[in-house]
C-alpha cells in the first residue's frame, strides 16, 4: 500500500487506479491512504458538472478537456453513473464520449457507480477527488449521474458548479423552482446548435435577476455545443473567472463550510459502522426492543439510551 | 463494502457490429457487475488504457471481424508493457474453433466464448475466475 501511495505522488496511473479502487470498495487501508495523501492535495480546481440525463454532460466535458489540454494541464475526470437498486451494478457509459483522450498521459478518466447514494455521486467521491489532486491534476472534472431536481451532493464538492440544460428544458416555472437552478455556478446550454436558445436564456436570466443570492457573482448563463465545440472556450474563460472570483473573496467561509459538511458524513459514516458491527449488539438492543414492544419506553427515549451506550463504548463502558 | 467485479467491455478495429457487446455489458450489469463500455472502434491502445485507469478485473473483447489473431495478442502485449498483465482477458464473437484453441495455448485469451453461449454461462465463468478476496 505504502508503494502505491508514493507512486501515485510520482504521478503513477496505475497506482492512482489501485487506491481509487481501494477507496471505492471501502477497504481498512483507505484513511491511512487519505492521512498520507491529505498534505498533497488542495491544489486542483474542482469543477462539477450537472443536468439531466442526455443533456450532454459527457460531450461537454470531452470538448473541455480538449481545451485544457490546450493549455497543458493536466486533467483528472470523475464520471458517476447509477448503480442498479436490484442488481447492483451499473453500466458506466460516460466514457465513450472521452475516449479520444485515452491515449494522453496527462488524462486520468474514472467512470464510478453510486453504489446505493442518491445525491447523484458516490459516497467515494469525495476522496477519489483527493487522489486525483495528489497526483497531480490541476483540473478535476465531476459528472454527476444524469440528475432530477434534487440530487444536488456536487455543490458541496466542487469549486464551481456547471448546470448543463438543453434546449426544451421547460418552460419558465421549471426555471423558478428550487433545488438544480439554485446550485448554479455557472448555467450551460448546450445543444445550441439545435434550436433556438434565446427563449431558455431569457428564462434563466429572469430567473436569476429575481434570486436573492446572485449578488456578488452573478451566475453567466453560456451557450455552447459540444457537437461543434462553439462556446467551450468561452465556458473555461468563465470557470477561471469564477475560481478567482472565489479566491479573491476568500474562499475560506465556503471552504470550512464544506469540511464541516465533510467531516458530519464522516462521522455519520462511523457511527452507523460501529452500530453495524456490534457496538449495541451484546444483548442490551434486545433488550431495549423488548422495553418497547411492551410500551414501558418509547421509540425516542430507546434511541437515546442507545446512542449514549455507543458514545461511551469507546471508553468500554 | 464487498469487492465489485469491473469489466471492461470494448469493440476492438473496425467492426461496427455492437449489439452483441451491448447485450453482454447489460446482462453483467444485471448480474451485479460495474461495466465500463467504451464504445466502437478502439484502439488496442485506447483499450489497455483504459482498462489501467478503470482498473477493471477483466477486459471482454467482441470480435466479429476475424482480427482476433492480431488484436489479443497485441493487447496483452501492451498490457505486460503496463505491468497490467493481472488483468484477465476473456472475448466473445466469431472466432473459429482451431483460433480458439491457439488463443487459449498462448496465453492471449484465458477464455473465448463462441455464439450461441449462454448470458449465465459468462455471468458464472467470470464470478468463479475473478478473485474476490
């Protein structure tokens, strides 16, 4: 493990590929990969592209790795798509539209499942983006699972935040309404080469002239086509602007705001572990159901009498 | 979390014909399995690139085109070039049955799944040479 973590520092792919697995498949090794990685990394531009299913997320994100590459950096690609409720598996498909990038080194694609998380990522989002930025990406693109209204878990992990729409997207109720159009960033029609966009536009400008939280950095609303790659220049003019926007208004407030939404799901995450693996289950759950199933106690009171066992179990008591 | 078997599922050359390849990635989708589909027309190279990033368990090539002489040997070749020779090569589609048998012997195809196989009996061949640990 040791080797990986410092191949991968060397900017070795296939280690990266490894600890990507090792993070995913939720191995014991992979906080002391993350406490070894952890000072490496925070140096990458994260950018988190969103939208519904086939609005083009892919081909957009392929057209602007081209363009990165044009500026010789060196890109990182996380493309999420569902897992199966019944099966468990998944058909990671984003790739197709990347592979022209295959052969260049300085492209790491990883196509992930959800593997059961409904926010549109996977839980090991989070820390494949760490190893990306370890090993060296100075852009780290996320596609989201094609998303509804409310699958919005990118706005906490990325810098910025593309929402990608099409053409025929809706009309301008479907603008007003909460959840996707509040995250945006930066709003991408895409498919402009296909219809008329000025009515979607106009939708979308109205929409964010009415919201309360356009008041330093008004969301651009960019027209492209990956198709004939009109506008993706454009779209990675904006992002710059955008990260330093961030920076010059000291990103720090939104920076401690994520780690503290970070380290609740850590923490949430181990706490449901040590429930998991027996921390309540040396006979006192039965015997609290017990109390419950004959009313002495109810469901509330149990769940605190539980909880505090398992704080203090820790302590062995 | 239990280990997850990736598959990587490519048409290698010019051979447009991937209906074959698209039931098969659906029906390891549906058996559990994390398909990475990466398309027509690939490269070797594309391929074993690909396979390294995705760190995939196993590539399954479909051929149809009767390159398979040339592209498993070229693509296990290029996988030992990577270090990545641990990743299992397996194929499927019209190979006759003397290619098989000399893809098997020389170590460029652990194993060559010829029409008329069943869905399950690929399903089962990789669940029982994939190691799960």
């Amino acid at each position: 493990m040791a080797d990986h973590v410092d191949r991968l520092l060397e900017g070795d792919r296939r280690s990266a590929a490894k600890l990507i697995t090792l993070i995913e498949n939720e191995l014991p090794e992979k906080e002391e990969i993350i406490r070894r990685i952890y000072p490496h990394t925070g140096k990458a531009h994260v950018i988190g592209v969103t939208g519904s299913p086939g609005a083009g997320k892919s081909s957009l994100i392929d057209r602007l790795v081209g363009t990165l590459r044009s500026e010789d950096l060196r890109v990182g690609v996380i493309a999420v798509d569902p897992s199966s409720p019944f099966s468990g598996g998944a058909l990671l498909g984003d790739r197709i539209r990347m592979q022209e990038h295959a052969l260049d080194r300085k492209v790491f694609i990883r196509s992930m499942g959800t593997r059961g998380t409904l926010g549109g990522l996977s839980r090991a989002t989070k820390d494949v983006v760490k190893i990306l930025d370890a090993y060296g990406s100075d852009v780290i693109l996320i596609e989201t699972v094609g998303v509804g209204q409310t699958e919005l878990d990118i706005m906490h992990y990325a810098d910025s935040t593309v929402v990608v729409l099409s053409p025929g997207a809706g009309d301008r109720i479907q603008a007003m309404k909460a959840g996707i159009m509040e995250i945006a960033d930066l709003f991408v029609i895409n498919k402009c080469d296909t219809a008329d966009v000025t009515r979607i536009k106009n939708d979308i400008e109205n929409m964010i002239d009415l919201s309360p939280l356009a008041k330093n950095w008004r969301p651009p609303v960019l027209k492209t086509s990956a198709f004939t790659g009109d506008g993706i220049g454009g779209l990675w003019d904006k992002l710059k602007e955008h990260k330093n926007y961030k920076n010059s208004c000291g990103s720090s407030a939104t920076d401690s705001h994520k780690l503290k939404s970070e380290l609740l799901e850590i923490m949430n995450g181990k706490v449901m572990a040590r429930l998991n693996t027996g921390a309540l289950s040396n006979g006192k759950m039965d015997e609290i159901i017990d109390s419950v199933l004959e009313r002495r106690i109810d469901p509330y009171t149990a769940a605190d009498t539980l909880l505090e066992k398992l704080i203090c179990f820790r302590e062995g008591a | 979390m239990a280990k997850k078997i990736r598959v990587l599922v490519a048409k290698p050359g010019l051979d447009g014909h991937d209906r074959g390849a698209r039931v098969i990635a659906r029906g390891l989708r549906d058996a559990g399995m994390e398909v990475v589909y990466t398309g027509l027309h690939q490269t070797p190279e594309q391929i074993v690139e690909a396979a390294i990033q995705e760190d995939v368990d196993v590539v399954g090539l479909s051929v149809l085109s009767g390159a398979q002489m040339t592209i498993f040997p070229r693509i296990c070749e290029l996988l030992k070039e990577n270090g990545a020779e641990d990743i299992m090569v397996i194929g499927g589609g019209t190979v006759p049955a003397d290619d098989v048998k000399e893809l098997k012997n020389g170590g460029w195809a652990k194993e060559i799944f010829t029409p008329g196989t069943t869905l399950e009996t690929i399903v089962e061949w990789i669940n029982s040479n994939v190691n799960t640990d």
